[in-house]
C-alpha cells in the first residue's frame, strides 16, 4: 500500500496537470466540461480519503502520538524522506496548477469566472492521500499516558 499510494498520487497529479494545462490551451467547450468533472471527482475522492485517513488516526492515537502536520503534512519523522517530498511535491503540483489554470483563463464566454477554477479544489485529494499514507504507515511516536 506504501507505493501504491505515492504511485496513484503521482500518476494522478499528472494526469491533472497535463488535462488542466490541455483544456486552458484549447479551452472547448467539451474539455471545459471534461476538466470540470475531472476536478470534482478529485475533489470528491479527495474528501473521502480525508475522511477515512481521519478516523483512521482516531483509531491510532489511542496508541500513538498524531499530530495534524504528521498526519496531512508528513511533519517530521512520520514518512521517509523519498516518501515525504514526492507526497508534498504532488500537493504543491496540485495547487498550483489549478491556481495557474484559474488565472490564465479567468473567464468563461465572455463572463466572469472560469470553469478552470475547479481545480483549485483539487489540493483536497493531495491532502487526502497524505493522510491516508500517514494514517495506515506513519511512524508516530507513542503515546505519553
């Protein structure tokens, strides 16, 4: 589950940046819609791994000592190195590419705001994934009775 996590996040962020910079470049009317979808099902699944890498830690700090920037950061000694810069790079990927596909096309036929801007909702599913990592194999020290 280690890698599988990383590789999802990785090959997720891509797809992300590659169909966001996509759809700002040729800005249709059907890669509009496409990437609007794309950015909601993220943000959607990122909720849910939120959620569940929560209850997750509630579980675990009967045991062990969980802070939030552990869990959503991978603050500290929680993950390895390698793990917490390819986690955290995706997170700052995310964010700013949504904010880079919101600026550039700030309108949409002619009105004011621009279908891009979902993806600054996307971040949610980077966070998510941390704290699922975090959550199920980070290293926590133990709790202090």
């Amino acid at each position: 589950m280690n890698s599988l996590i990383v590789r999802l996040n990785i090959l997720i962020t891509g797809v992300f940046a590659v169909l966001t910079l996509i759809a700002a470049w040729l800005f249709t009317p059907g890669l509009r819609g496409m990437i609007v979808a794309v950015d909601l099902a993220l943000f959607a699944i990122g909720c849910f791994a939120f959620i569940w890498s929560y209850f997750s830690a509630v579980q675990r700090s009967r045991t062990d000592e969980i802070s939030v920037a552990g869990l959503f950061g991978l603050a500290g000694s929680v993950a390895p190195r390698r793990i917490t810069i390819a986690m955290n790079s995706c997170l700052a990927t995310q964010a700013v590419i949504g904010l880079i596909g919101a600026i550039v096309r700030g309108s949409t036929d002619g009105r004011a705001g621009s279908t891009l801007a979902f993806g600054v909702l996307v971040p949610i599913f980077g966070l998510g994934l941390n704290g699922l990592w975090s959550s199920r194999l980070g290293v926590f020290a133990p709790r202090q009775q």
